[in-house]
C-alpha cells in the first residue's frame, strides 16, 4: 500500500502543547507481552502513557478519568477522583499522525487539542466541524468520550458523526481496532458508535480516524435580539417552517447574556431578553442568511449580519464564553433536553 500523502511530525503540529508545562515525569508502564493481559495492580497514582500499547501496562477500570496538564478537566459529570480507581494523564499522546487532504481525514492521538486539529486541518483547507464550545481546552478523546456536540452540530452533527475509526484499550488489556477510513463502511456492529459517548468505561480511546471537511467557501452570521426568550424560541420554529438551514443556531437567553456581560464587560442584556445567533455556510450561504433574515425581522428587535470573520468571532464570543462566564457565578449544573423543532417554543413556554 502507498504512504499516505501527508505526513506530519508532532514537532510541527503541536507547538503549543510542545510549549505547555507538564507534570513531572513519571515512569511509563511497561507494556505487556504480545498476547498476553496487562497485570490487574490497582493505583490511583497518574500513569502519562505516550504510546498506544502503554497502557496496555495499566489496568484500566470502570470510572477512570484523565487528566491534563494546565487544568482540571470539565468531567461532564463530575465524576471525582475515586480511591483506587486508576488515573491516566493522556497528555503526551496528542500527536497528528496523518492528515490525508485526499481522503479528507486524519489519525490523532487522544490528547491532541481540539481546536489544533482544527487548525492543523485549516493549512489544508479543512476543518474538523465538530466545534464544542471548548474546543480550545477539551481534546479529542474527551469529545469522543463523551460524544461531544458542538456549535456546528445543526448541519454537521456531533462528534460521532465525525469519527470513522477507533483504536481502544479494553479493561482487559485488549487492543482493538474498530471502523473504517472511508467514507461509506456499513458492513458488520458499528463498535466505533459503542465507544462513541462511553465515557471511558469501555475502554481508553488510543487513536482516532477523523472525518474532515472543506473550509466553506463562504460563511455568513447573523444575531438577532429578542425581548424574550420566548419570542426567540417562536423565531427558531418560524425558520424551521421556512426551511432555513443554518449550519449554527444558539439561542441565549437573558440571565446567560447578564453573566456574560458581567464577566466581559460587554452590553449585550441591554439589547434584549435573548439572543440568537446564525451562521450559514457553503456557496449558498449568503442566500440562506438573507432568508433568515426576512423570517426573523418580524419576531426580532434587531438583526445583525456580518461576513466578516473577525466580526464573527466577536459575535459568537457570548457563546463560546457562556460557561465560562457563568461559572464565576458558582458550580453550574448543565441538563441537556431534546424536543421536536416545531416544538421548541412551547417547550421554553412549558
Ligand atoms: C467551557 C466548556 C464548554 C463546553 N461546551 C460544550 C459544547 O459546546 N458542546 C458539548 O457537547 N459539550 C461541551 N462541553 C462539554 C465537553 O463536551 C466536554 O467537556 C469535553 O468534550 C470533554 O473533553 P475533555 O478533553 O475535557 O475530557 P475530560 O473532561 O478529560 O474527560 C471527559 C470524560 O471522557 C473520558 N475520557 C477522556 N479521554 C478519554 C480517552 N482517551 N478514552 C476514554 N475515555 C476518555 C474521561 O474519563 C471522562 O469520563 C463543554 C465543556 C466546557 C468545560
């Protein structure tokens, strides 16, 4: 088989982490023999595996968590480190080991950054669409963990929607290799959707093969300010109606918009009650935006519309920093419901 078309170092797709202060050095587990079972020890001291077969050397348990250099992971369920589990710091595994323009993936190891894929990708052309909230901090086997959504899940979906194939540790120190590296692959269990959202207690995410995407072409984003949240909720069903298809739609309402401003120093509450935000993509973008836009004049208070990127990021910075800005505020509890579209509005009235 020919090498892939594109193969590149860690040194020069992960500057930053090459930059990021880590832990002490601990020594690595010794992986086991071919065909043999890792040991069953049991530690709470971090093991920082760098390679796909160490932690075949550790046992790896149900509700073990990994942990990062610079920060406390955002354990989506607050799950605290309990004694005797055992605790993988996955940070040295964040290397790109392919990135193939032709086929439109890449092969990454867990601890790579999110949003340095994404941008590894962008000196392609390409982009990893998943896009949570934080890219910038969370990594890939995390994402894929816990299955991540993102800001551009309305066209493109969530992290499994991304993700073709795994390579996984079992508890028992088994490797195994799930998926495909094509496009279509429907033969057989898809194992890769059963480790997707597994929240590591199935096994432990060693690599993933990713699904990329073309830099759309063009990319419009439109806000618009509600006096409430509810007439904001009207205005996501009226553009449902309408067969709008924006690849982003965030609606914030009042007290998230206040948290932000506090945390800012932006102005945003004293524009409305809730705030939505749009982006269209792709070579229809510009035509779907100005069809948003004529949905929204009759609900909103005010409509931006921008196609300037710098612009963009400003504006999906209430987004992006929501969380952030709400835990100044205390320890937020986050529950995620699901309803019909055209049920949105009576959900939030509800
Ligand atoms: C500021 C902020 C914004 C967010 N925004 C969004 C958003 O927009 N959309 C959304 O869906 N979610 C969002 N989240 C939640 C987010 O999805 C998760 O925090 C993130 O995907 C987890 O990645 P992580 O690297 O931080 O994982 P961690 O917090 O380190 O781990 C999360 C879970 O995954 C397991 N895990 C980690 N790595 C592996 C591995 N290699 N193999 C097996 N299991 C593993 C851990 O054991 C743990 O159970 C947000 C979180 C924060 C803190």
């Amino acid at each position: 088989m020919p090498p892939p078309r594109c193969w590149r170092p860690c040194a020069a797709t992960c500057p930053a982490r090459r930059s990021t202060p880590r832990p002490p050095a601990r020594t690595p587990p010794t992986a086991p023999a071919a065909g043999r079972r890792a040991s069953r020890s049991r530690s709470s001291t971090p093991h920082t595996p760098s390679t796909s077969r160490q932690p075949c050397g550790t046992p790896t348990t149900c509700g073990y968590r990994s942990y990062r250099a610079g920060r406390e992971p955002g354990c989506p369920e607050g799950r605290a480190r309990a004694r005797g589990s055992v605790v993988l710091d996955l940070s040295r595994m964040n290397r790109v080991l392919e990135l193939s323009p032709e086929e439109q993936i890449a092969v990454v190891e867990p601890g790579v950054i999110t949003a340095e894929l994404d941008r590894t990708a962008g000196e392609f052309g390409l982009r990893y669409a998943p896009d949570p909230a934080s890219a910038a901090i969370s990594t890939i086997g995390g994402n894929i963990a816990t299955n991540a959504g993102g800001l551009r899940c309305a066209k493109y979906g969530v992290t499994r929607d991304a993700l073709l194939g795994l390579d996984a540790v079992l508890a028992d120190g088994t490797l195994v290799r799930t998926g495909r590296r094509t496009v279509k692959g429907v033969t057989g269990y898809d194992l890769t959707g059963l480790l997707t959202g597994s929240e590591g207690t199935l096994g432990v995410i060693t690599s993933a093969t990713l699904r990329l995407r073309p830099v759309p072409e063009e990319t419009v984003t439109v806000a618009a300010y509600f006096t409430t949240f509810a007439e904001g909720a009207e205005a996501v069903s009226a553009l449902t109606a309408a067969r709008v298809e924006p690849a982003m739609a965030e609606l914030l309402d009042g007290p998230v918009l206040g948290a932000v401003d506090d945390a800012q120093g932006t102005a945003l509450r004293s524009r409305g009650g809730a705030l939505l935000l749009l982006q269209c993509d792709g070579r229809g973008a510009a035509a779907e935006a100005d069809a948003a836009v004529r949905c929204l004049r009759g609900h909103a208070t005010s409509v931006e519309v921008t196609g300037d990127p710098a612009e963009a990021d400003r504006l999906l910075a209430a987004r992006r920093l929501a969380l952030p800005s709400l835990e100044r505020l205390g320890r937020v509890l986050i529950e995620d419901i699901a309803v019909p579209r055209s049920r949105l509005a009576a959900a939030v009235r509800e």
